[in-house]
C-alpha cells in the first residue's frame, strides 16, 4: 500500500494531530512499545488540511474506526510505507489537537481529579482508554471489573480507565479507621483507589467526587453531565457498571446515570459493549443463556492485591477480598453442573448494550425479561418433575 491515504474526522477546533506507526530504521534499536515517527508534512487534497504532523502513541485501531465513522473533516496523508509493512503498521490514527495540547476537563465538582500512575499527559491517558469501568465506590471496580483490568494489563495497546462516582465520606469505619471524620475516610478512600490504579496499571483513575446522595438524585443532572466529558475524552470500546438488579441503590443510580450519559453521545461514539457487572447480589440468578462469563482464572496474586488494598473497607470485618475470590471460585464450579472446571474464576455480567443501541427501550422492562426468563425456567423445571 502507497500514495494517499484519505481520512476524516472531526473536532471542535477542527485541529487534528496525525500519527503513523513506521518500523524503526535498520540498524537503530527497536522502538518501545508502539512510539510513532512523525510523517512529513502531509499534502492535502481536501476541504481542509491538517496541521504538521507531531510525535505521539499509536492509539487503538477501534478508535481510529469510530474517529472514520463521524465524517466532518477530510484530509490526506502520504503514508510512502515499506513494501514490508504489515497492516497493523500503517495503521494511522488521529487524535484531537486539543487534547494533545493537555485539554483540562471540567468536571461538576472541582474536588474531582483525575490520577494516572504512569504520569504520561492526561488529556493522553484519557484518549488512550480502551476499556472502562464506572463504579460507586472506592473498591467496586476491582470486585465487578477485573476482566477489563486484565484485558489491559501489560498489554501495549489496550487501556483500562477507571472512574469511581462518590466521594467516600460516608463510608462504613471501625477499628484503626474508627474514629477518623468523613474527611479523613475521604483521603484515604482516595488513596487506596489509587494504590489500585497503580497495582492494576491503569491509564488513568477519575475520581469525580459526588456525595451518595447526589447520585441517588435523580433530578440532579451534574453525573450524566461528568460521565459525557468522559466519555467524549476516553471513547472506550467496552464499558463496565453495575448491573441493574444489583440491591444497592448507588450501584443502580450509578448504573442509570452511565446509560444516559451513553444514549446522549452520537451513535458512532457510543462503546461496543456496555456489561453491568455483579457486587451487591450476584448474578447467579440469572438463565446461562443471559450470563455474560468472564474468565478470571489467571493472576490471583493479581486479583487478591487489587482486592486487599482497600483495607478500610476490609479490616473493619467485611472480608469483601474473601468473599469476591469466593464468589468468583463458586461462578466457575457452578457455572455448568456436569463439565469438569476448566475455569478456576469467574465473573457474570448483565448485557447492556441493547439498551444502548436502542435509547427507546425502556429499562425496567428490560430487566424484567431477564428474571422473566429465570422464572420461566424454574416454573419448567418444577412442572417437568412434579
Ligand atoms: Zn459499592
């Protein structure tokens, strides 16, 4: 593949940065991980022509597809690629101008904060996410989302983003924790959020910040608001959430607050897949049929690190790092009555994405087939042996 390589794309300032991946040059050592080399000046064909082309990080070739698919600006780049090139390597990806140049979020509270543990720019970080999980509270991602954690770990080109809602002043304390103010259990609520985003290598933890309360609101508009900038910043592939028959009203305002953001966004910038993962009743319940799997059988040293950091939570007596490796070890054995294990961990997830392709559905009515479906099956069971 030579010559011209036509694109479009569109941003607010209309500013586009250009990346393509190249193979190093012989003789020099290898590039890390997927750095770019920059184009030469690019030659316009267009309505518009892009500004030169900077350095930058190959971002994921889903996202360069979502970028293709909203078609407001057009431009070319003259790739001139190696015979040798593969497909991956001319991959070319387009990250908005704005972002580059450290775009600052604004989110509703301004307590809120975004933490990346690697340090690279933050606008970056965002735009690199590939998969992300929105939770309540501090500790709910690593119990619910291990497998977009996973997905991502060590991997070059998969990104995990995690965003925790409240603000974990109201959060249960007892022993070394007992006599500390709802101040303090923020600060340190925070700062075990963060040890996992370190253990976990994520791309970045948003930490937004809302009292329980807030969330519970639903005349109060400042979440789904949050969540769209996020959304708009990280596009993510695949986003993970509470379930929606989960018990725990946060988890299920959370949950409805992620959906609205989501069907507020263009079509083309909505993610793949959207699951609500289980924390506050598991999703056992549910048909085998209706039960997204994943498998978390690798790294538990991984898994009980991500989980045992949050010790506020766990040495006043709720063994939650016990219970979710428990949990996880019971999903796989039960999962299927007469095969053996093949899986030593799983977690199940609630399908969303219908209620993302389709913003007409009504949602009560949605998790209402699924139990619909469990009871249906029980009454067949029992009139079949009776
Ligand atoms: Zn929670």
């Amino acid at each position: 593949m030579t010559g011209f390589v036509s694109l479009r794309a569109e941003s607010q300032s209309g500013n586009f940065v250009l990346f393509t991946k190249r193979p190093p040059p012989p003789q020099s050592p290898p590039l890390a991980g997927g750095k770019l080399a920059p184009l030469s000046p690019p030659a316009c064909r267009g309505e518009a022509c892009p500004p030169p082309v900077e350095r930058g990080e190959l971002s994921h070739f889903v996202k360069f597809a979502k970028v293709l698919q909203r078609k407001s600006v057009f431009f070319c780049v003259n790739l001139r690629p190696r015979k040798s090139m593969s497909g991956n390597e001319i991959t070319v990806t387009i990250a908005k101008q704005e972002q580059e140049n450290g775009m600052s979020l604004k989110f509703t509270k301004h307590t809120a904060e975004v933490f990346v543990p690697d340090q690279t720019p933050m606008a970056e970080a965002l735009e690199r996410t590939t998969h992300m999980a929105i939770g309540a509270h501090q500790d709910d991602l690593e119990i619910m989302a291990f497998d977009g954690i996973m997905q991502c770990f060590e991997h070059e080109e998969r990104w995990f983003c995690g965003v925790v809602v409240t603000d974990g002043s109201g959060s249960p304390r007892n022993g070394l924790y007992a006599n500390y103010s709802d101040e303090a259990m923020r600060t340190v609520r925070r700062q075990e959020q963060k040890k996992a985003a370190v253990i976990g290598e994520y791309t970045a933890q948003v930490l937004l910040d809302h009292s329980s309360a807030s969330v519970k609101d639903k005349t109060n508009p400042a979440i789904t608001e949050d969540l769209i900038r996020l959304f708009q910043a990280t596009q993510p592939d695949v986003v993970y959430t509470h379930n929606l028959a989960d018990k725990h009203d946060t988890h299920v305002a959370v949950a409805l607050r992620v959906i609205e953001a989501l069907r507020r966004l263009p079509t083309a910038a909505r993610p793949r897949r959207v699951y609500g993962c289980e924390i506050w009743r598991n999703l056992d319940w549910m048909v085998d049929d209706d039960k997204i799997a994943f498998d978390c059988s690798t790294h538990e040293n991984l898994q009980m690190a991500l989980l045992g950091v949050f010790d506020s939570q766990i040495s006043g007596g709720k063994r939650y790092d016990l219970a979710t490796m428990g949990r996880r070890r019971a999903n796989a054995t039960y999962y299927a009555s007469h095969d053996m294990d093949t899986s030593t961990g799983m977690t199940f997830a609630m399908d969303l994405t219908p209620l993302i392709n389709d913003t007409d559905r009504a949602i009560s009515a949605y998790v209402l087939e699924f139990i619909e479906r469990f009871a249906q099956e029980v009454t067949k069971q029992l009139e079949r042996l009776q």
